[in-house]
C-alpha cells in the first residue's frame, strides 16, 4: 500500500482524493465501515466468583487501524457505523433483576507501544448513537497520539517525504484533524501512563446519553490551536451528555499551549453540553500559558482559553472539577457556565486537597449551584471577574474551621444580576443561636 517507505522508517499513510503522477484522479479514503450488530453472541464468565452468563452486543474490543512499528497516518476520511454494538450485558449475580452494562468498544487507530505513533488529519467519523464505546486514538505504552494540522508547506516539503506517496503531487489544502463520534461513552484520544497526545484539531462528542470524553489523559498531553497558511485554527474539544468531560486528567500531566513558541496566539476552546463538563483533574496537573482576556488580561499576546458549559435539561455539568491532589492552572482564562433551572452543576470545585488557580479569569455562573465551592482543597481566584446570576451561590464557608473559606477572592470584582443570588453559602453551622 501507499505510504510506507522503503527502509520502514516512515509514517504509513493514508490519503485522502489526490491526483497522482499520470494525472489521474484517485481516492485514498479509506472508506465505511458496518459494526456488525447481530453478533450478541453469549459466552461465560465469572463475576464476584459467580458464573454469570454475558451477551455481547455488536463487534466488541477490536482494533481497526493499529502500529507496532513506526508510525501511521489517516490523511482520509474514517467512516464507523453500526446502529448496535460496543457493549456487554449480564444480571448482576448478587441481584438479578438488574442487568449490568460494562463498556467493551472498538479502537479506531492504536499505537502499539514505544517508537509507535498515530496521527489523524483527516477525519474520524462515528455516525450512529446506538454504536457505544468507541475510542479515535489511542496512545499504549510509550507510544504516541495526535489529532493535528498539517499544511500546504509542511506536505510539500521534500524534507518531509514520509508525509505522502512519490506518486502524491503538491497539496493546495491544510487539513485540519477532526475525530466526531455520536455514540455513548466515546473517547476521542486515550492517553495511557507513559504517552504522549497532542491536539491542535478538533473533537466533537455529541452521544446525549453521556459519558464521553474528549481526551482522557493519564500521561503527558498537550492541548493547543494551530498556525494555518493563512490565518489560525482554534483547538476544540466539545462533548455533550451527563457524565461526560471535554478533558479528564487522570494522572500525568495535560498542558494547553496559547502560541507557538512566542510568535502566533492560538486559541484553545472547551465547549460542554446539556450535562458536560469542561475540564475534571482526577489527579496530576493540568496547565495553562496565561490566557489573553479582553476584561482582565488585554494587552497578552498569548491566545484565549475558553471554557463553555451549556445546560438545557436536568442534567448538569461543572466548569472546572479537581479532587484528590490535582493542581489545575487556569491564569486569566474565560470561564462560562449556565446550569440553566434546577439544581446540580456549579462553576468551580476544588475538592480533597486539589488546588485550582483562576487568578484573573472571568467566571460567569448562571444556575443554582456554586460558582466556587471547595471541601479541603483551594481557589485562588484573585484579580477575577464574577458575575452571578439566576440562584447562584458565590462560594461557601466552613463553620466547622471559624466560617473561614478556601476561595480567595481578594481583588476580585463582583457583580450579581438577580435579586435571588445569595453569595454566601455556611457548609456547616456551629451554632443555632
């Protein structure tokens, strides 16, 4: 096949339409693919030392497009269906009216270990919400996952040979990495302990039975914008549903880049609906360059940080969520949630010991949970910009630790814009009288 190089050293690749070296137009796309959905095919297993029979539900745990060696390149358009599929179900043996669902979804393009890479600038389509669990790209081992930009310069560079066929004729695009996936529980990027991701293209999740995540971090990942021949593209992750996480840091370490070195801002947005949430830090650090903000950081020559939560439905999502020992750096970022009526949601959480700085961001929070809300953990929201509105609650105190509070607001402006706005909530009252 086209792409991969005589000495093996080089990214295999897949095209998209190009014309080749007699001028003859041809398709590189790799085509559809149909998820079986009539597989269902039950098998044995042993649950809580009880011997549970379990039905698979469509193609399960497979791997369409994986490297063990070298790297490998969509520069076409993936296409996955299948209206059923990606799951596994059984009775709960210690109580059998309910049936479990556990996720058993299909992986796209996997890179297999250390010196292995994968890299989608075309795109990676999941097309029906009945087909679950499907994960675009998976870095394993120490291997390496990118969703990104490759321009007209870059492809046409002869330096950069193992980017196209020798039958491949000078590009006129840039392309732009795009993985968009309609089932529940999708995962756009999955980066396991030791990996590396990076993305500069765009993720959309839009299963509205949740679950999903934009990219799951649990080694080292950076989240940026990208320089075009003309003009810049903004990283976007958006992801839909309750329970779902546009960036879910499990460990290691997720950095979101606002230049390119110091000579072009690039834009990072983060976009949650109905029941999502931008950013979860379960552990480790996420970090950002100091965002541009035209209310608090002007003059910056970094891009901006957005992060957007949108809820139309009951289900909530939250801006910003870190527990255990997470630290999560977000200088002078734009931050904006509206819970819309009903409780749940809430803007900022810092729980366990987790530390989250907001110095000098704009934090918008519409609904009737917190905008701040800390157990043990810490906000630093000086220098910021807070508006409150709907039934808001700013932040809480503790009056088991003297009304004393983990948010610092010192410098901050605050503006409340409905008269049912309280702005500050007792966690725990000492006394009565």
């Amino acid at each position: 096949m086209e792409g991969y190089s005589a000495n093996n050293t080089n990214d295999f690749i897949f095209f998209d339409t190009f014309t080749d070296s007699s001028s003859t137009g041809q398709t590189g796309n790799i085509g559809t693919f149909d998820i079986d959905n009539t597989n269902n095919s039950p098998y044995t297993d042993i649950v809580s030392g009880i011997s549970v029979t379990k039905t698979r539900h469509g193609a399960t745990n497979n791997v369409l497009l994986r490297t063990d060696a070298h790297g490998m390149q969509n520069q076409g358009t993936i296409t996955i269906n299948g209206s059923n599929g990606g799951y596994i179900t059984y009775q709960d043996p210690l109580n059998p009216t309910k049936t479990i669902e556990d996720a058993a979804g299909n992986i796209i393009m996997l890179a297999n270990g250390s010196g292995q890479k994968v890299i989608n600038y075309g795109k990676i389509l999941q097309t029906n919400s009945g087909l679950k669990n499907t994960v675009g790209l998976v870095a394993l081992g120490t291997g390496v996952a990118k969703n990104g930009v490759l321009t007209v310069a870059d492809a046409n560079n002869p330096a950069n040979h193992n980017r196209r066929t020798k039958n491949d004729t000078n590009r006129t695009n840039d392309m732009i990495g795009k993985i968009e996936m309609a089932g529940a529980g999708s995962i756009g990027m999955y980066i396991t302990s030791g990996s590396t991701g990076e993305n500069s293209g765009e993720i959309k999740l839009t299963g509205t039975d949740g679950r999903n995540v934009g990219i799951f971090n649990a080694g080292n990942t950076t989240v940026t914008g990208a320089v075009l021949t003309t003009g810049t593209t903004d990283g976007k992750i958006e992801t839909t549903g309750k329970n779902s996480v546009g960036i879910f840091n499990e460990n290691g370490g997720t950095n979101i880049k606002l230049d390119n070195g110091g000579a072009t801002a690039l834009n990072v947005n983060i976009i949650g609906n109905n029941g999502a949430s931008g950013i979860y830090a379960k552990a480790g650090t996420v970090t950002a360059d100091d965002s541009k903000n035209a209310i608090t950081n002007p003059t910056s020559t970094k891009g901006e940080l957005k992060i957007k939560v949108a809820d139309t439905g009951i289900a909530k999502g939250v801006g910003v969520y870190a527990e255990g020992n997470a630290a999560i750096t977000l200088k002078h970022s734009d931050i904006d949630v509206d819970n819309g009526t009903g409780e749940g949601g809430g803007g900022i959480y810092a729980l366990g010991i987790s530390n989250v700085d907001v110095e000098g961001a704009t934090v918008k929070y519409t609904g009737e949970g917190y905008a701040f809300y800390t157990g043990n953990g810490n906000i630093d929201a000086r220098n910021s910009k807070v508006t409150l509105s709907g039934k808001a609650v700013g932040f809480n105190v503790d009056g088991a630790t003297g009304y004393t509070s983990n948010v610092n607001l010192n410098g901050a402006t605050i503006d409340i814009n409905s008269d049912d706005v309280v702005l500050l909530g007792v966690k725990i009252q000492l006394h009565l009288i």
